[in-house]
C-alpha cells in the first residue's frame, strides 16, 4: 500500500509540473588550462532536483555582437566529489566559430545521466580558451552558459 502512495504522489506531482526546474551556471572569465573535465577557474552551481530521473546538459555562449569563435565552453555536474562521467558537454567544433551552443539531450553529441531528487549535485561551467588559441581570442563579452534540462526517460535505459 505504501509504495502504491507514493507512486501515485510521485504521478501526480509529475502530472502538475512539480519536476519542472531550471538549474542554470554561468561563466565569463576564460581559463587556459583546461581539458573540459577539470573544474579548476570555473563557477559552479549546487542544486537538487525534484524528481529522480534522466538529465542533461545543454552549453552555450552569449555573445551580444561578438563571435564565440576561439571560445570553448564546457560543463560537468558532479556528484559529491566525483564527476559523473556521462555528464560532459562542450562546443567541440569551437575553432570555427560555428558551433556556439549544443544540445547534449539529443544528437551526436548526447551525454545523458540519470540524477536522484534530493540530492545534492553541482554543475560546473568553465569558459575556456579554444584548443590552445589563448584566451585573448575568445572576447570578454562572452559569457559561457551551462543549463540542465529533464531528458527523455528512454535515454538512460
């Protein structure tokens, strides 16, 4: 009977958007050494979710008129001290300047994880300079955003 009500509660706050939730980080000072796992020189946001289930990253830059090209922002979400491994995301193609956001909830570049409610996670977002390019490339006005999102539940299976 018990696990009956709380499957029904867990339905039910689904049902009404209570696991809806906007966990977003942002960084704006570029870093140079970086390999997109380190989290050394980048923000960091700790936060729960409010429904155990699938997650992932989405990354990019805000620019205003200047080009992200030569910028590279990476993200990781952590799980006490230890990286959870499927969470990276990062703008791989950063040297050409046309890849200034991406989704890892869907495509080639899908890195999805599963998160526990009530938990305390952290996410990482780093602006870093691109593939050894140096960070007086990547402009000031750059600001690196990391945002995760629910995924679809099929995708941890």
């Amino acid at each position: 009977m018990k696990l009956f009500v709380f499957c029904l509660a867990v339905a039910v706050s689904t049902a009404f958007g209570q696991c809806e939730f906007d966990v977003s980080a942002s960084d704006a000072t570029c870093s140079e050494a970086n390999d997109c796992l380190s989290v050394i020189d980048c923000e960091v946001k700790v936060f729960t979710v409010p429904c155990s289930g699938c997650y992932c990253l989405k990354v990019r830059f805000e620019c205003g008129e200047e080009k992200c090209k030569y910028c590279r922002v990476c993200a990781n979400v952590y799980d006490g001290g230890s990286r959870i491994s499927t969470s990276n995301c990062h703008n791989p193609d950063c040297l050409s300047g046309s890849q200034c956001s991406v989704d890892c909830c869907e495509g080639t570049h899908q890195n999805v994880f599963y998160l526990e409610r009530d938990r305390e996670y952290k996410l990482y977002v780093c602006k870093n300079e691109c593939d050894n390019v140096g960070c007086d490339e990547c402009p000031d006005e750059c600001v690196a955003i990391a945002e995760l999102h629910q995924a679809n539940a099929t995708l941890c299976e």
